[in-house]
C-alpha cells in the first residue's frame, strides 16, 4: 500500500501541470473564438451554418409578435436605423397588372405606374411577384447608392407566374 501512494505523489506534480496547461489551452481558444477568421477553423458550427451571425441588435423588428397600429412612434423607431432605396424597372412589357414587390414576405408595391422605388433596411429580403401573369416578365434592380453589398446593382431578373428572389438586403460596413 505505500508503494502505491508513493507512486502518486511522484504523479502529482505533472498532474498539477497538466491541468495548468489544460486550463491555459481552454482560456487561449475562447480568446480566439471571439475573432471571426481563427472562430471559422475553431468551430463547426459557423462552417455549417449558411451565414454568420451579426451581434448587432435591431431596433425594429419587421413582424411584431402582437399587431401594432401604425403611430408615430413606430415611425419614428423606423426612421432611426438606417436604411437605402432600391428601384425596380419592368423592362418587359412595358406595363402589367398582377406584378408586385415584396419586402419580408408583404406587399410594398406594384408596377401599373411604372418603377417601384422601396425603402429597404439591413436584412430585408426582397422579391418581385409574378405568380399572376401569364407572359415572360423582366426586370432590373437599380441601386442608387453603392453603399449595398446586395443586392447587386443592375441585376436583372426574369421569369413566368413565379417569384423572383431579389435577395437579402446587405450593407457595406
């Protein structure tokens, strides 16, 4: 039996170490988990999600959980975070009933006057329905300002009785 117990304590200083080391390791890579390039090599999870997460927090949330009439202070909230303008030209035909723009899934114009302009914020998704008509429909998205990463300007798009994915509405940082 005192053979044993000596033989621990012989054990006890590298034992000692190695949790020193292991707790070292351990602080070392949370540290870099908080930078995104080494957290892509790190983590599985942001290699297999399609998108990284952005630790900004909006200030207005595109579909409250409870329906809130429109006021000023919805408004107000609105107008505080950033936002650009898209615009969308038919190109062909020239004018069409049944074609509209769609920002998060709700209806925000339609093209019987010609180009829809639309106020877009950061994550907005954008698409153009068509489902309706019958002919080949085509469009182009103008962004006036060359402050968007997407959606790219003078993309065009084109389709029948379909939706056509403008796409995820992202700024340049």
């Amino acid at each position: 039996m005192r053979n044993d117990g000596q033989r621990l304590w012989r054990w006890e200083p590298y034992l000692v170490r190695l949790a020193v080391v292991c707790l070292f390791l351990l602080v070392l890579v949370q540290a870099l988990m908080l930078k995104e390039g080494p957290r892509l090599l790190l983590s599985r999870v942001d290699r297999y999600e399609g998108e990284t997460i952005s630790g900004q927090i909006p200030l207005y949330a595109a579909d409250p959980l409870m329906v809130a009439e429109k006021s000023v202070v919805t408004d107000r909230i609105r107008s505080l975070r950033e936002s650009k303008v898209l615009v969308i030209r038919m190109l062909k035909p020239a004018t069409v009933d049944g074609a509209f723009v769609i920002v998060n899934g709700e209806r925000v114009g339609d093209f019987r006057r010609g180009d829809v302009k639309v106020t877009v914020y950061e994550g907005d998704y954008v698409e153009i329905d068509v489902s309706e008509v019958n002919e080949q429909v085509r469009f182009v998205v103008n962004v006036p300002s060359s402050d968007l990463i997407s959606p790219i300007d003078g993309i065009v798009l084109e389709g029948v009785r379909t939706y056509l994915p403008v796409g995820k509405v992202k700024f340049k940082p």
